[in-house]
C-alpha cells in the first residue's frame, strides 16, 4: 500500500511503488489537473509540489513522494499560488492551457522560494516548462507582475 | 462536463414571420461596415462551400434561461486560439449580454445542425462572425419583440440594453432572464429583417483590451475557460473520467506501411494492471486517416499499460512498407536538391525566364531546405470511446468531428446516427488534431469491451515518431538582375510530397491549395516569372501542420529577396518595395491559383498595398535602418497567407559560439476586421515563438522509414530563452477590407525573418533549417 497526501487529504492506494506519481494523481485517485506532456521531466506540464519543490511528477516514482503533494488543484488556497493563477487571468496568459497548470506549479514555487527574482532567474526557472502555443513572454510578464505586487506590498 | 441547463428556450424554428414595421431593404445598412450580407456567403466561397455550410438560426447557437444566464453553443473546436470567448463575444456583444452572464457550450459533432464544425485553415472567425452576428440579433429582436408585446407598445419604442429591454417613454423594463420564455415564442425574424447594431454601440468586437505590448490598460473580459484553465479544472481529452474506464497504448509499425508479423505477449500479460493484449488492423496505403494498426495493450492505468507495451515482443513486416523502409531523409534532400536542378511541371509563366536569366547582369540562385516537422501539440494524441449495443459515444481534442464521426462509423461498420462525438477542449492542434486516427483507435479497441470506456493515450515518442509530418521540402530559386540590381527574371521550383498522397495514389506533386499557398500567390512584380513543380514522392504520412505548405514557400521565397537586395547592394526594406511594385489587387485567377483559401478573390485578391503597409509599420516600429553593435542585426520577412497579411522584423544577436539571443520581434499583422484583438494578439505572440523553433531546432530526420526523434530531448521546440526579450505586435486598423484568417498567418514569415537577421549579425545565409548548430 502506497500512502499519498495530496492537496492535505490522505490516499491509501493499492498500487506498486515505482509507478509514477502523475498516474497515481490522474488514473487513480482521479485528479486530471495534473498533465501529462512527455514522460521524462522533459516539458514540465506535469509538475506538483512535493513538500514545496516544484517537481516533475512523470518520474517520480509514488513510493519518493512521502511528504506533502500539492498540486495545481491545490493552488488556489495557497495564498503565493491564488496571486500567480490572478495574474495569469489578468495577463491572459493561456491559449490552449493545456500546460499552464505546469507553469503556475513551477512559478508559484520559484515565487515562494524568491518573491522577487531577477528576470534571468525566472527565464532559468521556467526554461524546463514548454508551451507549444508559445505564451512565454506573457508567462515572463505574469510572474514579474506577482513579483511587482510583492515589492511594493 | 456540462455545467448548465441546456433546455432550449428560444425553441421557435419557424423563419415564416417577417416583423411588420421594418424597412426589409435597409435593414443591414445599419450593420457594421465589414458585414458581408448572407447573400455573399451563399456564393461557392467561404462559409458557405464548406460541408455543412453555415447556420446562423438563434435556436442552435443562443440558449436563453429564466435566471438569465445566456449559453452560447461554439460549433468550432477550441485550440488555444479563443473562440469560445471570441465568438461568445461577437454573440454577446450582439445580443446585449451581460458578459458575466454568458456561459459556452461545446458543440457535439452534428453539421447538420451545426454547419461546418471543421476547424482549421484560420477559418472559425471569418467564416461565423456574420452568422453568429446574425443569429443574436434576431435572438435580441425576439426578446424586444417579447416585451413589447407585454407592454403594448410598439416594438419600435423598446430597445435592447445590457442584459434587459426597455421603454424608455415609460421607464419600464425587463430581464433578458424574464423575457426568455415568452421570447422563445416569437418567431425567428427573416434574414432581410435583421438590423445588426451599428458600431458605436458596440461594446466588445473590434476593442482594444487585456495585454497590448507590455501594459494592461483596460481589463479583457474574462476568458471563457480561464478559470479553469489555471485552476486545473478544465476538461482536455484525457481528462475526460467515466465510470470503469480502461486505459490503452498501441505499439505502432516503425515505418509507414509496414505490419505485424508475430507478437509475444506473455511478458506484457504478466504486468501488473495489464489486461488484455490486442491486435488493431491497419489500412493499405494511402492511410487517410486511419489506424497505422499494431499491437494494443490495455490496462487498469495508463503507466501499467506503457508498461506492457515495453514488454511486448513483436516482429514487423517492414516489406509490407515496401519503398518507405528504405526512406532516408538525408539521401531524400539530396534527391530533391538534384531534381531541382531540372525543369518541373510549369505552374505559372510570363515572359521568358531563361533568356532573361541568361542575359542578366547579375545571377543569383539559390536552394533551401526545410525539414519534417511534428506538430507536436502539448496535449499528445487522446480519446474515450465506448460501445453500447451497437453505438459508439467518443470523447476526444478533435479538431474535425465530422471526419471523427466517419471514422468511427466506417471502423465500426455502423451509420453515423449511431456514434455520438463530444469535443473536448485541445491542448493545442496545429492540424495534429484535424486527423482522428487516435479517435478511430481508441474505436477499435473498444469494439473489444462491450459498455466499457477505452481512454487511448499517445506517448510523447508516439506523437513524434508517428506524426502526420509537415512535408520535408527543397526550394530553388534563381533570379536575373540587371545592373542596376533591378530584378528581370524569377525562377522558382518547388518540390515537396503532397498531403493528397494520403488519400489517393501519390501525385508526387503539389495540389491546387497546396500550390496556393504562396507560391503561386508570390506578389513580386517581376518581368519574367517562371514557377515549376519538379516531382517528389511520400515516403511517410505527410499532413497538415499550422500555415502547411506557406511554411517552406515563404522562408525560401523571403529568404532569396533578401538575398537579391545583397546582390543589388540595396537596403532589403526598400528592394523589396520595389519588388512588389505599385500599389494594386492582384486577382488569385491571374497567377493561376483558383483556391484563395476558398474565398472569393474578388473580396479577397492579393493586396499589394496591404502587404506593403505591414512591411512598412514592422520595419518602422522596429526601427529599421538603426546601427546595431557587431554580431548584432535586424532580418525582415513578409508573407500573405489566410487571406491575411504579416511582416515581421527580428533583432537577433548571435555570440561567437553561434548562440542566437533574440532581442526583440516586431510583427504587424494585418487581418482586415478585428473580431477579438486581444486574441489575435495572441495567436502573433505565438507565431512568432513556434516560428522561431522552425528557424532553430525543429527537425524530424528519418533512417531507414524510422523517424530519428521521439520526444522532447531530441524534437527541439522553443522554451522560454528561446522567446524574444522584447515581442511587440501591431495591429493594422483596417475595418473595410473583408476579414482575414489569424492562427496561422502569422506563422510562415517568422523563420525567414530570424534567418535574415542571422544573416545581417553574421554574414552567415542559412539555407538549410532548422540552424541548429550551422552558426558554431
């Protein structure tokens, strides 16, 4: 039995220990917003928090993630996270969105470790996280505006 | 999925009446002025040629209930490119909703019913922003004429406001919400009776909002799917969840043709959660858009199933692919490079090319190759599908439900009044998602769980090994010169399998449409003009992908311009001014293309001053002409395509190690009408960053019929260093011309612009793509 504490509720589930945590979000305990994009921590659409660490789900094996797991279902409680998914709104960031959740999960992380990188940080930060529709620059533009907020609250 | 009553309250089919008191004759005078009247559209041109044509009665699209909330029905799949906001806009803004009050609802597969639900060719707002238009003002006139009625008044003495109708001789009013049922009473207005509001009572279509290069100055009102979207609870294919859902992976043929000869299952069987090892059939050649066939594993979870793919053991008949096993993309270039040394089949002629050619005072030729790509959206290829006695419900990210429709049916052996297609969102198309292959998969394999949903998923290595690929291409070119640098002469071959070869016996060359897209359309005023079409066979599935064939025409076409103004010693702004010549309308017919996107030429011909305001406003905006430090320049490129016209300036830096920074990118885009600018900024800010992963990183390579990349690690597409530090669109303000597509005419002139400044910075011409690493 494999234990999973997502988004603050427990998940006792019988599954084997190196399935990957994206599967155990999506297939079975049953939270799609989580995705999957490449399977090998190549695009970032499926990142989580684990205990605060923005990490690629698809290779995490379920029996590593012991700890907290947050995911984008969980963001709007977290206060950094609520802020990150507003700008997104108010930039108009998204067009297909199929990737965003992966996005928020990587910035709100960054943002919770550095409330005010420097552009180049973020730029770094968010290099591991591929969007086809090509919304860098509003995603660069989302980021610096929660960061803008926080430097002048 | 559904979160609203659907319950048709305007359930008045009837088109009988015509309102009594209105001037029929005037009525569309008071339209905005970009308005065609339906009469045009009935022409064998735009909506109206496409299968199922349009629809624009308010019953199928605009669903009014009692607490007023308006559900508008979006008949085109959402791809990223916001048409469910923008044509719920165009809807709301008609009607005179409140925008807080407008929900969307997606369309099933239904043309009938619908009309055209095909989307893809930039076509969703040009196409339906006058039916939509149509079919809410005659919603909104049924809802006066409801409270005119209740009132005893005049309908002429009552008028729609913000989510309400009132008389203003009384002070009287009612709710769209109160008005609904009696409204869904009256009948539909004629079309001629329609009085579509005039521009200054607009509120949302053809307005500035949201992110306009760098600033928010005015809120856009909010995105239909946003919430969701960054909440995680919007629904792409895959997270479409029924009730014991079983989850499926194929392992497909290597190479395009080829089949099964024996599978080992035993070690797959023995898997954790796998439950069942199938067989799927594929099709002969050409492969429409069927299964390729294969080996299908289905299990409790998509990983188990992964899993059991891994183990299976299968042997394939690579001689069932015949030639394509032999298919080598690096010997294909050369083959293409050595073909186009030879006259093709002539596409286009004036005057006489070779004699010009030979009598020039300056030759200058050149060849460019650009490579199969993946479309590679970031949702992979996804559907459910389950059978129930006979029917077939699908779920799926589809960008054609009717072709899905068919391809189930024709797996299945059933009419298509017996399977339902429900469109989900897509994680992004760009043409992937125009083939339901998967849908048909997913079909397939569900044929085997009676009452079961299947949820076939795609790996990423799936979706880059088995694309439908963009065409690999060569393009040559040569031009005469005279001493003054002018230009007499334009030669041009293009080769490059064809799409059609999909669907009959490979032509091995280029169809109308396909020649149609700017190569036939070339806009320069030269004497002599020669365009040919050498032969050049498919070896893999070629489909589809954002702008298809404008791609390699327009990075060799802008490529070579600029390499003529280096020949003449002249700015490359001003030499390609001079190459498009006096301000005019090109009829499509008079350069031999009959396609023109499926729209009229009359109202859409090649507009040489169109072309020329944009080229003008990006090259101004980017300041063209400024000194730039060394290792530093500014590359142009222009293209007409969609009926659209797009010029783009790149500021491009490149470090002794050959790494390119990108410091800036100007694009100007002119569409004709904005329906949604906020969108079409968009889709220009997302053109030019697709763009510049053509340019740099994206190539499919094949050896031996195999496809040499499968996933991320070796598919290069753009990642945020790669965008422009600074990206800046500019619209052009142009109501009056007829409207334009967006998704996709942004796109073609970007790799070429990035190439020209590559190079102004280096001296360096790339005429092969992608760059990758020619620059270190």
């Amino acid at each position: 039995m494999i234990n999973l504490t997502i988004n603050g509720q427990q998940h006792e589930l019988d599954i084997p220990d190196n399935m990957p945590l994206l599967w155990a979000i999506r297939d079975v305990v049953g939270m799609k917003g989580t995705k999957f994009g490449c399977g090998i921590a190549q695009c970032g659409a499926c990142t989580v928090h684990l205990n605060g660490v923005a990490t690629r789900s698809c290779v995490t094996p379920v029996s590593a993630a012991t700890g907290e797991i947050t995911t984008i279902e969980g963001m709007a409680d977290d206060p950094v996270g609520k802020k990150v998914q507003q700008a997104w709104l108010d930039l108009g960031v998204a067009q297909c969105g199929y990737c965003q959740g992966g996005q928020i999960m990587n910035a709100t992380a960054l943002l919770k470790r550095t409330p005010e990188p420097e552009t180049q940080a973020i730029v770094d930060e968010m290099a591991g996280n591929l969007c086809r529709c090509g919304t860098y620059n509003r995603i660069l533009a989302a980021i610096e505006r929660v960061s803008t907020e926080e430097a002048s609250s | 999925m559904s979160r609203f009553n659907d319950t048709l309250l305007l359930a008045n089919v009837s088109r009988r009446g015509i309102l009594k008191g209105m001037a029929a004759g005037s009525a569309l005078l008071l339209a905005a002025r970009w308005d065609l009247s339906w009469a045009n559209e009935q022409a064998q041109f735009g909506a109206g040629a496409m299968p199922g044509g349009w629809v624009d009665d308010p019953n199928v699209f605009i669903h009014i209930n009692t607490d007023g909330i308006v559900t508008f029905i979006n008949n085109r799949a959402e791809m990223g490119q916001g048409i469910r906001t923008s044509l719920a806009m165009v809807a709301a803004d008609e009607l005179g909703a409140d925008w807080e009050q407008v929900r969307a609802q997606q369309a099933n597969a239904d043309q009938e019913k619908y009309g055209n639900q095909n989307t893809d060719g930039s076509r969703s707002m040009r196409h339906w922003y006058d039916p939509i238009r149509r079919a809410a003002a005659a919603a909104r006139m049924m809802l006066e004429q409801a409270a005119a009625n209740q009132w005893g008044v005049p309908v002429h003495e009552v008028q729609a406001e913000v989510h309400k109708v009132v008389h203003p001789a009384s002070g009287r009013e009612l709710g769209f919400g109160e008005l609904a049922n009696a409204a869904s009473e009256r009948e539909v207005p004629n079309r001629e009776a329609l009085v579509l509001k005039p521009d200054s009572a607009l509120r949302f279509i053809g307005k500035e909002s949201g992110l306009i290069n760098g600033d928010v100055k005015s809120a856009h009102p909010k995105a239909i799917d946003g919430e969701d979207i960054v909440t995680g609870k919007a629904v792409f294919g895959a997270d479409v969840d029924l009730e014991g859902t079983l989850y499926a992976v194929i392992a497909r043929p290597p190479v395009y043709g080829a089949k099964v000869k024996s599978v080992d299952d035993s070690d797959a069987l023995n898997v954790t959660g796998v439950n069942r090892v199938l067989r799927i059939e594929g099709t002969d050649q050409p492969g429409a858009f069927n299964p390729l066939g294969g080996v299908a594993v289905v299990a409790s979870n998509t990983w188990a199933a992964m899993e059991g793919r891994r183990a299976l053991k299968i042997e394939w008949d690579l001689e069932a692919a015949g030639d394509n096993a032999n298919y080598t993309t690096d010997a294909y270039r050369k083959a293409l490079e050595e073909a186009a040394q030879s006259p093709g089949k002539v596409i286009r002629q004036s005057g006489d090319v070779d004699k010009a050619l030979e009598e020039a005072a300056t030759r200058v030729s050149a060849t460019y190759y650009m490579p199969h790509m993946a479309q590679a959206p970031m949702e992979p290829p996804v559907a459910v599908v389950r059978i129930t006695e006979g029917k077939a419900e699908a779920w799926a990210p589809i960008q054609n439900p009717r072709a899905t429709r068919e391809g189930i049916a024709a797996a299945l052996g059933i009419d298509q009044e017996n399977v339902t297609v429900h469109q989900t969102l897509l994680g992004g198309g760009f043409g992937r998602k125009s083939k339901p292959d998967f849908v048909t998969e997913a079909a397939r394999v569900a044929q085997h769980f009676e009452g079961q949903p299947i949820k076939l998923q795609w790996s990423r290595e799936d979706d880059i090994q088995h694309a439908y690929f963009h065409a690999v291409s060569v393009d040559h070119l040569d031009a005469g010169l005279d001493s003054g640098g002018n230009a007499t002469s334009w030669r041009h071959r293009t080769l490059s399998p064809s799409i059609t070869s999909l669907f009959a016996p490979d032509p091995e060359h280029k169809a109308e449409f396909e020649l149609g897209m700017g190569f036939n359309t070339m806009p320069f005023n030269i004497p002599s003009i020669r365009l040919e079409n050498p032969p050049a066979p498919a070896h893999v599935r070629i489909g589809w992908f954002r702008s298809v064939y404008n791609l390699p025409h327009a990075w060799a076409i802008q490529s070579f311009a600029h390499e003529m103004a280096v020949a003449a010693g002249k700015d490359h702004r001003d030499y390609v001014l001079e190459l498009l010549g006096p301000d005019r309308q090109v009829h499509n017919l008079t350069v031999g293309d009959g396609w023109n996107y499926g729209e009229d030429p009359d109202l859409h011909p090649i507009d040489i001053a169109r072309m020329r305001r944009v080229i003008e406003r990006a090259t101004d905006e980017a300041g063209w002409g400024r000194e730039t430090s060394s290792g530093r320049g500014l590359g142009l490129a222009f293209h007409h395509s969609f009926v659209s016209y797009t010029a783009v300036v790149f500021d491009a830096e490149v470090s002794d190690e050959g790494e390119v920074t990108i410091h800036r990118a100007d694009i100007a885009f002119d569409c004709g009408p904005q329906a949604n600018p906020e969108r079409i900024r968009s889709q220009m800010e997302g053109s030019v960053v697709m763009g510049i992963g053509v340019a740099l990183q994206s190539e499919v390579t094949f050896k031996d019929g195999v496809a040499q990349q499968s996933n991320f690690d070796s598919y290069l597409i753009p990642r945020m260093p790669n965008a422009p530090k600074v990206l800046r669109v500019h619209l052009i303000d142009n109501p009056n011309d007829a409207m334009g597509g967006v998704g996709e005419p942004g796109f073609p002139p970007v790799a070429p612009a990035l190439c020209n400044a590559i190079y102004a910075a280096t001296g360096k011409r790339i005429r092969r793509l992608p760059v990758g690493n020619q620059l270190s």
